[in-house]
C-alpha cells in the first residue's frame, strides 16, 4: 500500500489505443484495478466510436498519490497502441520522452521513432500462444514492465489479481502467461538484450 501522506507527489498518465475487438477497456480496467489496490487514486476514462468492432477505442488513465481533478489527460508519459491508426491519432498527447509501446504485428516500425519506444509483435505471439485475443495482455505485460521501472508501486501479483477480478477465474492462466510474455519481452529490451520472441 503506498503511504499518501508521507509520499512525494507522483503521477502516471498513460493512453492506451487501438480499434473495438483489441481488449483496450480491459487493459484499462485491469490497469486501474491494479492501481486502486496499491492506494493509488485513479480516474480511467475510456472513449470509442459507435462501431462495436473495428471502430477506435482508447482509454485515458491517470494515478496518481494525490486527489485527481480530471480524468482527461493532455501530456502522457506511457502509451500502449494496438494498431497503427491510434498511434497517429493519439500520438500529440505525448511527452517528447513518454515511453511508447507498440503492437509491431500491426504497426509498420517507420512510424515510432521515439528514444523509449519498443514494439512488440503482440498479435503474432498472441497466435502463438493459442489465442489472437490475448494480444493485449501482452501489452499489459510489457506496459507493467515499463511502469515498474518508473517507480509504479504496483507489482505483478496485482495485476494477476486484476485479471482474474476483471476478466474471470477460468481464462486466468493464459491471461497470466500472455502478461508474463510481455513482462519478458520488455524486460530484455530494458537489458538491451535482443529478446527471443
């Protein structure tokens, strides 16, 4: 549990991206779950066009240790981008040095430049794994990697415990082993290690 009151003031704003059908509400809801059980304050405001399916999703996600005022964010420091069309219409609302993490199998790499930017071929490994729609809890796993290099409290067993609250007991585990594939993927990019995918 972080101490509120004895804590320096921190704040993480992140904007996750991508079309209806990706599982971006669930990375939200997962994110701010994980938040909230480490005491952290949390606004997720999520935003999607009229299509079920294909049409844009994303989510804007703030914690901070102290009260937040509104849960729009205009300069975020991570981004999660399933596709290439949330990238380039989310991409202004970034930091020049946000950590960008991008989904490689649907985004042509030309497009992120940045310093901190890693792709990661999430939907291929996703099929690998046996399942396409778990491509974002790869994500999710690379994303916790990032933030708990930038001193986010919460730790891997709170977003395991996100998982099962969010998204059930009985698709749990390989849930837990998408996430655990991005915390590898990311980690070993972090070492400048090529990551064996």
């Amino acid at each position: 549990m972080v101490d509120l009151k004895n804590r320096k003031l921190r704040w993480w704003k992140i904007i996750i991206g991508g079309s209806g059908g990706q599982g971006i509400v669930t990375i939200g809801k997962i994110l701010a779950h994980a938040g909230a059980e480490r005491g952290l304050n949390v606004t997720f405001l999520p935003a999607y066009g009229a299509e079920m399916r294909g049409g844009y999703v994303y989510g804007m996600i703030s914690f901070s240790t102290r009260e937040l005022f509104s849960p729009i964010i205009s300069r975020a420091e991570f981004g999660v981008f399933m596709n290439e069309m949330s990238l380039q219409m989310l991409r202004q609302y970034f930091n020049e040095n946000a950590w960008i993490l991008w989904n490689s199998s649907l985004i042509n790499p030309e497009k992120e430049h940045r310093t901190k930017s890693i792709g990661i071929p999430a939907s291929e490994l996703a099929e690998k794994l046996g399942d396409i729609r778990i491509a974002n809890m790869i994500m999710l796993g690379g994303l916790a990697k990032i933030l708990e290099s930038e001193g986010f409290p919460a730790k891997e067993k709170d977003f395991k415990n996100g998982i099962k609250e969010i998204i059930g007991d009985d698709k749990k585990s390989l849930n837990n082993r998408a996430l655990l594939e991005g915390i590898r993927i990311v980690e070993q990019v972090m070492q400048n290690v090529r990551p064996v995918i």
